[in-house]
C-alpha cells in the first residue's frame, strides 16, 4: 500500500490530546443558540415577575406626563419629571441587563466549563485567505446557518401572526377599557407570544446543538497516519512516560492485591515492609512472592489478607529480605528456605494442612 504521504482520509475519532489542543486554541463544542433561547426565557420570565414594577412605573410615568402638562413647565419641573422617568425605567432594566449578563455568561459555561484562551483571540491567516473564504460561502456550516434563519423568520412571523388575528376581536375593546386593564392584556399578548416563539426557538436550539456536535466532532477527525504520528511524538515526551508508567504502576498494584486472598501468610515489618506467600507443590518446590509492598501498599496487603483470615507475621528481617531480593512472581532464593518453611510449618499446623 502506497504511503499517504500524511494526509490520508480523516475517518479516526479525535484522541484526546487532539481533543485537548483544540481546546486550548478556543476550538469547543458549543451551540450559541442554546445560550439565546436560554438568556431569552430567563430574561422572559424575569420580565414577567417585574411586571407589577413595570405597570407601576409606566401608570407614574404617565400621571407625571399629565401633571407636567397641565402645569406651567419650567426648568425644574420638565428635569424632575425626566429624572422620574429615568429613575423608573433604570429600576427595571438593570436587573433584567443583570440577569441577562450572568444567564449568557453561565450558559456559556455550561456547555464549555471556564475557558481562556489567547491563542482564540489571534489573527488566523486563513480567515484573510479569499479561497477559505470563498469555501466557506458554500459549506455546509453555512446553508445550514441560513435554513436556520428562513425557518426562524418564518415561525416567528406564523406565531405573531396568529396573535393577532386571535385578538383582533380583543383590540377595540382596548379602547373602552380602563388604563390598568388595557396594560395587563397588551402585556399578556406580549408574554404569550414571546414564550411560543422561545418555545419554537427552544426546537431550533436543540437542533442546532446536534449539528455543531456532530460538526465538531467530523472536523476533528484524523486520519490513522495523523494518530501513529502523535503515538510516536507523545512516546518520546517525558510526561507522556511518567503517565504510561504510573498507569502501569497503578494496574501492576491492583492485579497484586487480586492475588493476596490465594496467599498461605503475610510476613510483615510490621508497619513498613509486607510480603505476601503462597506454596503450591504442584507450580515449584519453592514458595512464591505473590504480592509485597511498602507503606501505605503494605498496610493494604495485610488488610486484605485480615479480611481472608490470612495469617500474619511479624519477622523484621525476613521481610525486608524478602522486599528486597523477590518480585513478585519470584519463588524465594535458596538463602531463605529454612526461615520461610519454619513460619509455613506453624501456619499449615494450625490450619491443620500437610
């Protein structure tokens, strides 16, 4: 097979270190509809609990109006009634720009978690490149954009459409009614529509979060070659070793612990050094070193062997020859015999086995 002369089809998932990088550059899953629609309800619902705030206002607003003109305007009174006005419409914008700040900021964080990066906020060489960006007219990233504003254009004018000819029996009863009625029903024209078209848009998001997904996901891919050349760049990146051998370390202690509950004893320092055997006549004639460790891996060794009834000794020097001249799966030199077969001999006895 030829080589692909690093290219090659891109038809692997990304790793996780291509994963990673890309995070680093900026580069995250993330629909930005979701954070609109979600700002929008949020915002929404706020505006709705001000409502009684915002009605107040408005009915003070336009008592000052009438006051104002029913008077001789001066200086003073035409800045009074301003700042009033000003006064009102501040008490329920800021909490509701407020609301909208932390809503866009924690919806952004939801879908990305914190992220800073300045290598996003670069120039980027292929953005200023006319045949990038003659590809990028016609990708798919942007037909699908655009379907996603006709069809937004489109729900959106059916839905206020429909509010208005539903109501049109509703409008010229605004003219007969009191000031406060006629507020309260425009308002409830208004939060009705609004939650049908965040209702509709709440769709479009869900829709939009599976597309730049599966999107994200299909512009990481890489092909095999780009894979095998980052197993061989990571294989000489001193991180990269400590890892593979600490995961070694780490699946090494958990395949030893699995093998203490076979073990006939456990010869111990007693708190630094544990040493777990077993003799099996029909793997040697030798006993073997089926788990040893030191410290906290010690301590684990002799509390799982409680846990089995495995007996445990107490023999300073033994253990720590034993910890220092076998491996695991070592059967016990020569030198160590007799002292080893004295302890089998009492813990086989007391067990009552030959």
């Amino acid at each position: 097979m030829a080589d692909d002369g690093g290219t090659g089809e891109r038809t692997e998932e990304a790793t996780p270190k291509k994963r990673e990088d890309a995070r680093k550059e900026g580069n995250v899953l993330k629909s930005q509809e979701l954070v609109t629609v979600g700002s929008l309800l949020i915002v929404f619902a706020a505006l709705r609990a001000l409502t009684p705030m915002l009605a107040e206002n408005l009915m003070q607003g336009t008592r000052g109006y009438l006051l104002l003109t029913s008077t001789e305007l001066s200086s003073s009174t035409v800045m009074a009634y301003a700042q009033d006005v000003m006064l009102g419409f501040l008490q329920v914008m800021l909490p509701l720009f407020g609301i909208a700040l932390v809503a866009g900021v924690m919806l952004n964080m939801v879908q990305t978690g914190f992220l800073f990066s300045t290598k996003a906020m670069g120039i980027k060489m292929s953005r200023l490149n006319p045949i990038e960006g003659f590809k990028r007219m016609f990708s798919v990233r942007t037909f699908f954009e655009l379907g996603k504003s006709i069809l937004k254009t489109l729900l959106i004018g059916v839905i206020i459409y429909m509010q208005i000819t539903s109501n049109m029996t509703v409008f010229p009863g605004l003219m007969s009614s009191n000031y406060p009625g006629a507020i309260q029903q425009i308002a409830e024209m208004i939060f009705n529509a609004a939650f049908m078209i965040c209702g509709v848009l709440a769709a479009i998001a869900a829709l939009d979060f599976f597309f730049q997904r599966w999107k994200y996901n299909k512009d990481l891919r890489m092909s095999k070659y780009e894979i095998k050349m980052e197993m061989k760049q990571q294989e000489g990146d001193p991180q990269v070793k400590g890892k593979i051998r600490q995961k070694q370390r780490e699946m090494s202690t958990m395949r030893m612990m699995q093998d203490v509950p076979d073990a006939d004893v456990v010869i111990t320092n007693p708190t630094e050094y544990a040493v777990a055997l077993k003799y099996d006549e029909k793997v040697g004639d030798a006993p073997m070193v089926v788990a040893k460790g030191k410290d906290k891996i010690a301590q684990k060794i002799k509390e799982i062997a409680g846990e089995h009834n495995i007996e445990i000794v107490e023999d300073k020097p033994l253990a720590r020859s034993l910890y220092a001249y076998c491996e695991i799966g070592d059967f016990i030199p020569v030198e160590l015999y007799q002292a080893v077969a004295q302890i089998l001999a009492q813990v086989f006895k007391a067990k009552g086995r030959r």
